[in-house]
C-alpha cells in the first residue's frame, strides 16, 4: 500500500506478500509474527545503523492477524482471542526492542489503533459503531504518564498528533485536528502548534475556494471572520489563561471544517435537483412509451426544456466533470421527449385527484413504503415492518 508509486529515499518497506494472507486457515497470527521478526532483522542492519540513530523517525507496524481471522473464524472464535493475546505479547515485545536499541532515552511515541471495528459476523464497511469506533492509545514521550482518562478523537487527527510529536510541518492535505486534549498541561508550545494547525487547514479551504472561484460563474464565500481571529490571537486580547485560547481556536477550526464542507459540497444541491430529475423525466418517457398520446404544447414543459438546457450549458462553461453533465443532458433528452406528456400525466392522475380520499390514502401507503427502505439504515428493527406489510399482502391475495 505504500510501496506503490513512491520512491525508497525516505523510507524502508518490508512487506510479506498477498499471497500469505489465507482466509481458510487458523494460522493469520503467523503473518504478524513474521512482522515482529523482520523487525528484529532490521535492527540488526549495520548499514541502516546512522538512519535508524537519526530523529524524527516513524516506525509502522501493520498486523493483520486480528482482521483475517475476524472475517473467518468471527470476532467471538477462540482463535480471534489467541490472537489477541498474540498481538499484546507482539506490542509488548516491540516497545521492548525500541526501548534497548536506544538505550531508554524516553524519546519514543507509541500510537496504537486500529483502522476499522467488526460487527458480530465477522464483517466491516457500513456505518455502525462496532465498525466506526476503533481504540487509540498512546503512551511515551510527549504523553503525560498520570492521565488515563478517555479521549475522544478523529481518526484523521492521528496524522497531526504525529507531525506534533515528531517536530514536523503538518501534512499539507491532512485534514485532522490535533487533539490537544492528549497534551496537557496546556502550554504556550502546545498552542503555537495547535494554532499551525489551524493555519494548515485554513489554506486548504482558501485552495478550495479558489478553484472554485476560477471555475464557477459565481461563488458565495463562507464567513470565517479569520481577520478578527488572528488578531485576538496576536494580542490575546479578551483571555483570561491559555484554556480559553484552546476553546477559541477550537471553536475557530470547527468553522474551518464547515467552510471545507461548504466549498466541497458547494454544487450538490444542484446535482441533486438535476438526479432527482432525471429520475422523474425518465419514468415519464416509460409512461409515455406506454401510453403514446399527443398532448397538447405545454408552456411549463417548454420552461423545463429550456432550464435544462441553460443548466446544461452552464456546467459547460465551469467546466464541470463529464460526468456531472450527464445528469442535466438526460434532463434534457427526457424532457423534450415526453416533457408535454409528463404535466398532461400529472393534471390528470395528481391535481384532479387531489381533493379525494384514495389519492391521499395511496400517497400515504407509498410514503410508509419507502421509509421501509430508508429506516432500516438507521433502526434495524423497521425492517419487520416491511415484512409484515408483505405478509398481510400475501394473505389477502392468498384469500382472495
């Protein structure tokens, strides 16, 4: 993974290959054996000795023992737990060769996490919270030895909490927050960081809106007040200790990640109208396919031709994405062909029907039957709904 594409000046890859990794076996635990004996070997490297004596450096160890035999033998098997058991005694032994190779000097970080969860089967990829929330745990230099209480963080504030530790500039497409409540006491070095930090991610949303501004016609900025912030910042004018100037930039770096959103979420609402469109002026050409009249020209249908092809030619202009001008060109094609159909269809079936009680009842039954496809995303349970409303049709239909 990040051997592809880059170059060995700044750093050396040793890596099994992925032909190693079986999913029939009980023997996973083996390949992250492998990894802490290969680590052992590279110590023993004479010619890597004058790097390895080097500062700033980062070892990463990739065990992938727990995850195989989570989709194989499932997170409740006995060789999920021997492998747990495996992987602490791994830790263990790793920071122990760290700690000899440069004679305790208690200049090493550990970060210990893990990339995803597992749900109960033995599965990950969705969004609950057994495959969202993961473990991180730190300890060593820069971590004060006395706090153990939980913190909570993004998994992408890892890569700044790194770049603290090891004195380097902050990765310029990271997206994290440091997580200052790792660093405490709270002191002034700790808030120069955390401020960087918040000058790092500014950038990018000023790098977000000028490609939007040379692209797009018109782009409404997002409102940081990042002027006023800055001189608070430099007088500290309003503070009363150094904790309220963590809220402060705090406070100041949540705006940051909204204006992120802002200006990378700044077309979808359009893209939306345009899916949702296409949708509709796509079934109306069913309907219409099915049902060949010729109704008479409507003037709304003329405006949505014409609107779609505006918004065609506008996305044109930005320069938008081919495939973003797929959705108003379909639009477009759906309209002219069956436009003049789709309002005949929609007076007849929807607005004189409107004022009876079937309409009403039917929109109901669709509207309770599509939130049985939605529902089921977030409460697992409605799906019995959906079931039994099949069941209650099989049974009238059985009857009748």
């Amino acid at each position: 993974m990040f051997k592809r594409g880059q170059s060995y000046e700044h750093f050396y890859i040793e890596c099994y290959h992925s032909n190693n990794e079986e999913f029939g076996n009980d023997r996973a635990h083996e390949l992250d054996l492998w990894v802490e004996r290969q680590f052992e070997k590279f110590l023993l490297n004479n010619t890597l000795k004058t790097e390895l004596n080097k500062d700033k450096i980062i070892f990463f160890f990739h065990l992938l023992g727990i995850d195989t035999n989570g989709h194989s033998h499932k997170p409740w098997s006995d060789v999920y737990m021997k492998n747990i058991h495996i992987v602490d005694g791994i830790v263990q032994r790793l920071e122990n060769l760290i700690e000899n190779y440069y004679k305790y000097d208690k200049k090493t970080t550990y970060l210990f996490t893990s990339d995803h969860g597992m749900t109960d089967w033995g599965s990950h990829g969705a969004g609950d919270d057994t495959e969202t929330l993961t473990p991180i745990i730190a300890w060593g230099s820069g971590i004060p030895s006395s706090q153990h209480s939980n913190v909570h963080i993004e998994q992408a504030d890892i890569c700044p909490l790194m770049s603290y530790f090891l004195g380097l500039d902050y990765s310029i497409n990271s997206v994290g927050r440091l997580p200052i409540n790792y660093l405490v006491p709270v002191d002034e070095a700790i808030l120069q960081a955390y401020i960087q930090n918040a000058r790092q991610l500014l950038e990018q949303v000023h790098k977000q809106y000028d490609i939007l501004k040379k692209r797009l016609l018109f782009v409404k900025p997002f409102e940081l007040n990042e002027e006023k912030f800055f001189e608070r910042m430099q007088t500290g004018e309003g503070y009363m200790n150094m904790y309220q100037i963590r809220d402060d930039i705090t406070d100041f770096m949540r705006r940051i990640a909204l204006a992120s959103h802002y200006y990378h979420t700044y077309r979808r609402f359009l893209l939306s109208i345009l899916i949702i469109m296409g949708f509709f002026t796509s079934i109306s050409t069913i309907l219409y396919q099915l049902n060949p009249i010729k109704p008479q020209p409507s003037s709304i249908a003329l405006f949505c031709k014409i609107l779609s092809i505006l918004t065609f030619i506008l996305l044109l202009i930005e320069q938008s994405p081919w495939t973003h001008l797929l959705y108003p060109a379909l639009v477009c094609i759906h309209t002219w062909l069956s436009g003049d159909f789709a309002i005949y269809w929609i007076k007849q079936n929807i607005f004189n029907q409107i004022k009876s009680f079937p309409f009403w009842l039917n929109s109901l039954m669709v509207g309770l039957f599509l939130q049985t496809y939605i529902l089921p995303f977030f409460h697992r349970w409605t799906m019995s709904i959906g079931v039994f409303l099949l069941c209650v049709d099989a049974s009238r239909r059985w009857q009748g």
